[in-house]
C-alpha cells in the first residue's frame, strides 16, 4: 500500500481522512483560521487547506467535489477533477465556484472536497505522420449517441 505524507503548515489544519472503510477518496478540510469566508454565487474562491502532500511516485491525487455540497449547494470544483503531481510540495488549494443561487459560507474545518490517490503512467511519446484507422475514426461530442 502506496503512502501518502502529509505535512500540517499550521497546527489547526485537519489532516485528511477516509470517511468510512471503503470510501474511495480522502475529505480534505477548509483552513479559515479567522472563522469563515463567504462564496457569492458565480464567484470562484480559493480555500486553504493548512497542509502540504508527498504524494507517492508514479501515482497523482485527484481533487474532486464533495457530491453532498454539490448536489445541495451548487458548490464545486471549475477544474474537477484537479490533480497535484507527486513532485508539488505547496500548500493543498481547492478552488470553489458556487452555482448555486445564495452565498455560501466556508467555516474552518468544513469538508470542502475529497482527494483521490491514483495510479499514472508516463508514456514515451512519437511524432507519426498517421493514425491506424478505428471504427469510430474522427467522430467525437456525441458521435457514439446519447
């Protein structure tokens, strides 16, 4: 089992942490050590986390949204999911956009989004001039039905 490090940047961040046995992603929590911050609708805030990760070679960790503050706020991630290469070593920034219709308040310690450790593979890659035919070809957006 791959491990990831964690390194707290200020004693009141919350180290992330399985929700339940087999919960596939990790909570990470907002760091608003001056109480909370407030996310009008539109409007795209980043929120700290207090911590920094290492995460393991050849693996990523995917930043998505939490389907609860999504499905019940409109609160969500622009770029979901983010990914944090195993060789970053900064503060954990999750950037919010609430669609939803009212602000939003983020207090310190609220379960903001869940970070999933995945395998990546590096490929070598090769200039060709072109591409073995498949069935589907150029078809894209739709081009397999609905």
């Amino acid at each position: 089992m791959p491990t990831l490090r964690i390194r707290k940047l200020d004693p009141g961040a919350s180290i992330p942490c399985y929700q339940s046995e087999l919960a596939a992603g990790l909570d990470l929590s907002a760091f608003v050590p001056d109480g909370e911050l407030i996310i009008a609708p539109g409007r795209i805030a980043m929120i700290r986390t207090g911590i920094a990760v290492a995460v393991p070679v050849g693996f990523e960790a995917q930043v998505r949204p939490r389907s609860g503050l999504a499905s019940k706020h409109g609160i969500t991630l622009p770029n979901s999911p983010g990914t944090i290469d195993a060789d970053y070593r900064g503060e954990v920034l999750v950037p919010l956009i609430n669609l939803g219709r009212e602000a939003f308040t983020v207090t310190h310690g609220l379960r903001i989004a869940q970070m999933v450790i995945a395998p990546v593979a590096h490929v070598k890659v090769e200039e060709v001039t072109e591409l073995e035919m498949t069935a589907r070809g150029v078809g894209g957006f739709g081009s397999t039905g609905v």
